[in-house]
C-alpha cells in the first residue's frame, strides 16, 4: 500500500502545515505475490502454447500417415493391376499379329509350292511333247517316243530326291498307271484297293479324280494320301497336294505333289522364330521389380519363362491349395480380368514359399497358348512403405521445426511481461516518482505497457490533484479504480482474441498441408497413367511396324525367282498385263522375247545340276547386261525366259534378240578343272497388236515362234517374218 500525505493550512494550531494521512491508497500486491502470479502465468503460457503446436502436428502426421498409406496402397496395387493388364492385352495382340502373319506365310508357302508344281508339271510336257514332235517327224516310232518321255520324265527328281513325277493314263472304268518312278510295281496294275480311294474331300478313287480333273479343265490340284520317299525308304501315306494336266495327244495325265508336312515343317520354323522373338521381348519387360510374362500350352509345358523354359509342369503344387498350379492357372484363364493370389518362392529365396504372388491370364486359343503377367505383393507395395517412411521423416522435421517456432512465440510473448514484473518491482521499491513501464512485445503488450504508462501518469496527477483539494483526489481516485477495471477487462479481451487467432491460424496451416498432400498424390498418378500410356502406344507402334516390314518381304520373294533374283512368272504376268494396259492406253509399241536355252538338259546330265545353276545365273546376268532399266527379265521354267521390251517394235525386238543371241553363244562358264560349258539360245519374238490382241494370245504366239526357232536347228530368232 502507498501512503499519500496532503500538506494543508493548520488554522488551529498556527502551524504552516498540518499532514493529513490520504484516505486515497494505492494496494500493490507484494512482491513474493507478483513473482507467484508471474511465474504461474508464465507456466501457463510456456505449456499451452508448447502442448496446443506439438499435439496439432502430432495428430496431422498420423492423420496424414494413415491415410495416404491406404491410400497409395491401394493407388499403387490399381495400378500395376491395370499395368498387368494391359501389358497382357498388348501381348495377346502382338502374339495375335504374329499368327496372323504365320497363317499368310503358310498360304503364301503353299501357293509358292502349287507354282512351283505347275512349272515342273509344264516343263515335263514340254519334254514330252519334244518327243511327240520327233514322232511326228518321222524321227522315232511312237512306241520309241513315248519310252524316251517315259524314261525322261522318270529322271525328273527335284527336292533332294523327295519330288518326282508320274504319269497315268484316261482308261476307263478305272485308269492306270503307266510310269511311276518311285513305285514301278504299279505300272499297268488295276488298283482296285480300296486303300487307293484317298481322294480327300471326294471319296473316291484317286486315279480316277485326276482323270475326272483332266478331262474337265486339262488341268488342276487335288489332295489324297500317299507315301512318301525318304533317305530310309518310303514311308507310310502322308497328306499330299497335287497338280496334274493332261497331254491330250497320248491321252496322259502328268502330276507332281508336295508333302503337307513339307509345308507345315516351314511353317513350324516360323512359329519357332516368332516364339524366339516374345522369349527376347519378354526379357525387356518387368512388372514392378522381378514381375515377369510367361507362356504355357495347352500340354502344360512352359514355352517361354525366365526360370523355367521347356519345364513340364504338371508336377508343380501350390503349397497354399494343395491342388496342381497348373490347373488353377488354366482355371484362372477363363477370368482374364480377375486376379489369382497364391505363395510361391522368389529369386534367392528358391524353395522358400512364404511369398504372396498375383497372376493375371489370359488364354489365346488360335495357338493353345495360356499366357500370364506374374508379380509380388511386396515390391508392388514398397513405394507404399518408402512414401511412409518420407512421410515420418518429414513429420518429425516438421514437428521439430514448429516446436522450435513455438518456444520462440512463448519467448516473444513472456519476455515483455517479463518487463512488465520487473517495472512492478521498481514502483514497489521506488514509489512512482521514478516509474518507467516498458513499451515492447506484441501489439498487445506494447498496448498494455502504453495503458500502463497512462495510468501511472493519472496516478500522478492524480496525486497532484489531491493537494489541491480531497474532492479532487477522490474523483481521481474514483476515475482511476475505474480505469484499472477497463484496462483489466480489455486486457482480458485482447488476450482471448489472441488465442482465438492462434487457434484459426493452425487450422488453416492443417487445411492447406492436406490440400497439398492431395494435389501431390493426384499429380503422380497422371503422371504414371501418361508414361505407361506413352509405352503401351511406342510397344504397339513397333508391332505395327515389324508386321508390315515383314508383309512387305514376303510379297517381294513371291514376286521374285530365287536362283537367278529375277521376276518369277507370277511378277512377270503382272508386269506383262501392266504394259499392256499402257500400250492400249498410249499407242506405244510392246515386244516380247521368248527364250530356251538349247540342249540345256545335257549341261545338267553332263555337269550336274550345280553347274547347271551356274550356267542359268550367267546366263541371266549377261541378258541383263544388254537390256535397259525399263526392260523385265523373267524365268518362267527351268531354261526357259522371257524379255518385255516396252517402246519396242518388232524390229527393234529382233535386233535385241540378236544381239542376246550372240553374247550368250560367246559365253563361257567356268565348270571346274580345265572345264568350260558354252551354250547357245533359241528366241521367239512377237509384238502386241500383230496377231496378238491379249496376255495369252501375246505369250502363245511367242512360244510358237520359239519352238520354230528351235525345230529350225536352234541358237536362232524367229520373229515370223522370216
């Protein structure tokens, strides 16, 4: 308590000054009191600040922890569900494409065979019809004519001895065969065996659905079982495709085959190449760490696996179900879009079935393939378990960080009532004569230092006032109490609002950190969604691509003779009919050359057929040498060529041939030890337009004036006008 003294005029005594004790008194609490409070208040402050900031961040980060730990798991496990899949969709299409491109090239194979079998079938009636010609010369006897084409054609072997011809004849009711190189014990016999009604699609005998064919069209293919020439022997009947075509002047019919398991054995080299090339992509491809595509067959034997390849697998138990893997896999096909779970071993960890796996497959039945995208719930969870860990670390900076912020906050607050205990201390000790209350801190406690200097000074006027008159003083006294009381209440007021925006604050900072936890997550997954998009189009395009390069090859080797690199017959017709077409069209002029090199077939039984390759290639490259770029060579048959001279007439045609005549007479191939094969050619030419109005008639007409030239004592030209 302060006491005041009021020095007044003493009327009865005489004195100058009497000394009335102030009824007016200041209670200031003592100081032990004020140090109590203090140290309370600031007990207080240090604990609330310090437990409202840690458990805000503490509940954030398990709040945040849990959440985008389920979160991301189940994000992560959607997506490398849907990156399985769509990984097993992408392969069932590329594997789709590569038996699309295996059956074009089994067709494409057997109709280069059928080509094949109508050429050598032709250039055996060429033969046989050499002999006829000498026949009807007067050279031989018909018997002697048809022994020597007999003979001639029984030496026709091609295929490494595994082709060959047969001829048979139109005697009814069943005809016979008269030459058969392979099995001459059915030469002239009546094969009435059922064992010979084979004809496949006809049931009926197959001697007698070649003949029906012939007399019908003069030409045309069949298939029927018969046995087949090996190294060891003939085998047993095998499924066979053949060509016949009648030579109407014997009543013959003349046929050559191929084997269907010849065709297929090609084709099965294909899908051997095309199993090569998944087993290579599958390599390139994991799904999470060690996740992996495999294939199996219907047989239950593993085709392609990066631990198991070739492995039968129907030994294999799930240590989880007991039942046999394999079934379940198969069982698990018939849901492509559902996951089967099972236990399995891992690398490193082999023979050790604790680990959880998860396959998708997926079944491509054109093939009997089962094909399936296998992963591990481990490494599909561990960018789960690597974000948690982030997530903690993080937290426990972050909670570092705002318990560091909030010891600075309690300092800055407690620092100025610090100041403010201290000013007390020295009104206590000192009166107010020498009162200074600090201005520092916060707004508030700056304010509050501010009302505090105010009311300080009111006390002193205060005071001042009294010596002037009591009235005054207790006014003053009056006003003042009543100032302490508003300075209380507002003191009261600032510090509840201070608390209150706290309180506001940490609940914005909380909404913002899970705002920007939610746009980070939604960020990664598009950009996860538009990488594996971004594969999934590169993968398809680079199918696309493999695909047309490959179309592309086989139709230029089906245009493309494979001896000589020249066009083959097919190329050279639908080049034929394309110039003509132009010369329609424009008026220009159109030749063709017909060529067989003569006695060509000696070059083969003197030199052997290695020889006679050798001459056919020089031969084609010393032709080449004296055509134009427009100009088209082609073989047709064995010697037998043809030259499309478009913008050539007809004596332009002859001097080209004369002129291939003579280079091809001067030619000499070199066939071994102090061997030298020359050889000479026979040319038909023929223009379009003259006597020749279409593709048959054009070639016809060639073929006429080409077996003219040779009739005429070969190495010649015949254009027909002499």
């Amino acid at each position: 308590m302060i006491n005041l003294k009021l020095r007044l005029p003493n009327l009865n005594t005489g004195d100058c000054f009497l000394e009335i004790p102030s009824i007016v008194s200041i209670e200031s609490p003592s100081s032990s009191d004020v140090l109590c409070r203090n140290c309370s208040m600031f007990k207080h402050l240090w604990s609330r600040i310090l437990s409202v900031v840690a458990g805000v961040v503490l509940l954030t980060v398990l709040i945040i922890t849990l959440l985008a730990q389920r979160s991301l798991e189940n994000a992560v496990f959607i997506a490398e569900d849907q990156h399985a899949i769509d990984l097993l969709r992408l392969t069932l299409l590329n594997i789709d494409n590569e038996h699309q491109s295996l059956i074009f090239h089994r067709e494409a194979t057997l109709a280069m065979r059928k080509s094949a079998m109508k050429n050598i079938v032709t250039l055996a009636i060429t033969q046989i019809n050499s002999s006829y010609l000498k026949y009807k010369q007067g050279v031989i006897t018909e018997e002697q004519a048809k022994q020597q084409a007999k003979d001639d054609i029984r030496r026709m072997r091609y295929d490494d001895g595994a082709g060959y011809l047969w001829i048979n004849n139109l005697e009814t009711p069943l005809p016979k065969i008269i030459m058969h190189p392979i099995l001459p014990d059915l030469e002239g016999l009546l094969l009435d065996d059922p064992k010979y009604f084979t004809a496949l699609g006809m049931q009926k005998h197959l001697l007698l659905a070649m003949a029906d064919i012939c007399r019908k069209k003069g030409e045309g293919y069949l298939d029927y079982l018969w046995s087949k020439p090996e190294k060891n022997g003939v085998s047993i009947d095998q499924p066979k495709i053949s060509y016949v075509q009648l030579f109407k002047e014997w009543g013959w019919v003349i046929g050559t085959g191929v084997y269907v398991d010849d065709i297929e054995a090609e084709a099965n080299q294909r899908l051997t190449a095309i199993m090569q090339e998944l087993e290579k992509n599958f390599a390139q491809i994991r799904i999470a760490k060690t996740g992996y595509l495999f294939i199996f067959n219907g047989k239950k034997k593993m085709l392609i696996h990066p631990n198991l390849p070739g492995k039968e697998l129907s030994s294999l138990i799930n240590p989880d179900s007991g039942k046999l893997i394999i079934d379940e896999l198969i069982a698990a096909s018939t849901h492509p879009l559902k996951p089967f779970d099972y236990i399995w071993d891992k690398p490193g960890h082999e023979k050790d079935y604790r680990f959880k796996k998860r396959i998708y497959m997926n079944y491509y039945q054109p093939l009997d393939w089962y094909i399936g995208a296998s992963t591990y719930f481990e490494e599909i969870a561990y960018p789960a378990k690597v974000l948690r860990q982030k997530i903690f670390i993080t937290s426990i900076s972050v909670l570092s960080i705002a318990l560091i912020l909030s010891i600075i906050l309690a300092r800055n607050l407690v620092i100025p009532l610090k100041k403010l205990i201290i000013a007390g201390e020295n009104i206590e000790k000192r009166g107010l004569d020498d009162a200074c209350i600090p201005v520092s801190g916060t707004v508030e406690t700056q304010q509050l230092g501010v009302v505090l200097n105010r009311m300080i000074g009111s006390i002193k006027r205060a005071i001042h006032d009294k010596e002037q008159a009591i009235k005054a003083l207790l006014a003053g006294n009056k006003e003042l109490a009543n100032t302490n009381v508003q300075l209380a209440e507002e003191v009261d007021e600032r510090m509840f609002a201070q608390v209150a925006l706290q309180k506001a604050r940490d609940l914005l900072e909380h909404r913002v950190e899970e705002r920007t936890a939610e746009l980070a997550a939604t960020n990664l997954k598009l950009e996860e969604e538009a990488g594996v998009r971004k594969k999934y189009q590169t993968d398809l395009q680079i199918a696309m691509d493999q695909l047309k390069f490959m179309n592309t090859e086989l139709e230029r080797l089906a245009n493309i003779d494979p001896l000589t690199g020249i066009s083959n017959r097919r190329d050279c017709l639908q080049k034929t009919n394309a110039e003509i077409s132009r010369t329609i069209r424009t008026g220009t002029p159109l030749s063709l050359l017909m060529l067989d090199i003569d006695y060509f077939k000696k070059v083969n039984d003197c030199h052997g057929h290695q020889i006679g390759d050798e001459v056919l290639k020089a031969f084609t490259q010393t032709v080449i040498g004296l055509l134009r770029p427009m100009d088209v060579i082609a073989r047709i048959g064995g010697e037998e060529f043809t030259v499309l001279l478009p913008g050539a007439d007809l004596n332009t045609a002859k001097a080209v041939a004369e002129r291939i005549r003579v280079a091809v007479q001067k030619m000499v191939v070199d066939g071994g030890v102090k061997i030298e094969v020359r050889i000479t050619v026979s040319i038909g030419v023929v223009q379009f337009g003259m006597e020749c109005n279409n593709i048959d008639s054009l070639f016809a007409k060639a073929d006429e004036h080409l077996y003219i030239a040779k009739n005429s004592g070969r190495n010649q030209v015949f254009t027909g006008n002499g």
